[in-house]
C-alpha cells in the first residue's frame, strides 16, 4: 500500500502520521510540535482478546528514551492499531513542545486519536 500521511491540527498544535506498509505489517511515525525527536518505541501484536475470544486486543511492549514521556501516546496507539488492523504495528513516537501545558497535552492526545482513526480507515479503503 506504500506510505500513508495523516495531518491534523487544532489551536495552533500539530501532529503528523507516517504510516509505512511492511507487507501486511505497519511501521506508524508519530511526530509534532516543536521539535521532531524519538522519545518512545511500541510494537503492537494482535492477539484474541482474554475477557471475549471472538473480539481483537494487542499485546504492547514499550521501549521509552530516559526522561521521555511519548509511552503515553505510543503505547495506546499500538494496542488500538493493532487490534484494529489485526496485524503486527510499530508505533515511534516523538512530540515536544517546551513549557507545554496540560490542556495541551490533552489537545495532542486528541489530534493523535483523530490521526489514528483516519489511519485504520485509509489502512481499511487499502
């Protein structure tokens, strides 16, 4: 399917999508703000779900740099892409914006979630 990008912006804040196919598989960038880095690392591996078997989780292992806190972002976005691809999704994640306040902080989670849902659907139309 190749490379997806997904922009999304609200209030001045920003956030970019890059999802590469990898096979069936996807490596998803997650970067916005001030300042683009790699603050954390989550690869999503779908599995059956332990309360319903019929239904899809994921399995997240996380890998965050030290005084970083994208873990936040990155490692729900594995497990809602995981399960929702039912594949195998690497999410790198990288948002910095100096002084940050929590209302913000918030409005990225939010432009994060609308990228995420953006993205299972373009990944779905493929």
């Amino acid at each position: 399917m190749g490379i997806i990008e997904i922009h999304k912006e609200s209030a001045g804040l920003h956030v970019l999508l890059q999802a590469v196919s990898m096979g069936r598989d996807w490596n998803v960038v997650i970067t916005g703000g001030e300042i683009p880095h790699l603050g954390c690392v989550a690869l999503g591996v779908p599995r059956p779900s332990l309360q319903d078997p019929e239904r899809t989780s994921a399995s997240v292992s996380v890998l965050t740099l030290t005084g970083h806190k994208e873990d936040e972002i990155a490692r729900p976005a594995a497990h809602f892409l995981a399960s929702r691809l039912k594949v195998p999704v690497v999410v790198s994640c990288g948002i910095h914006n100096d002084q940050i306040k929590p209302g913000a902080i918030r409005q990225f989670g939010e432009l994060v979630q609308e990228g995420l849902n953006d993205l299972v659907a373009a990944c779905s139309r493929g």
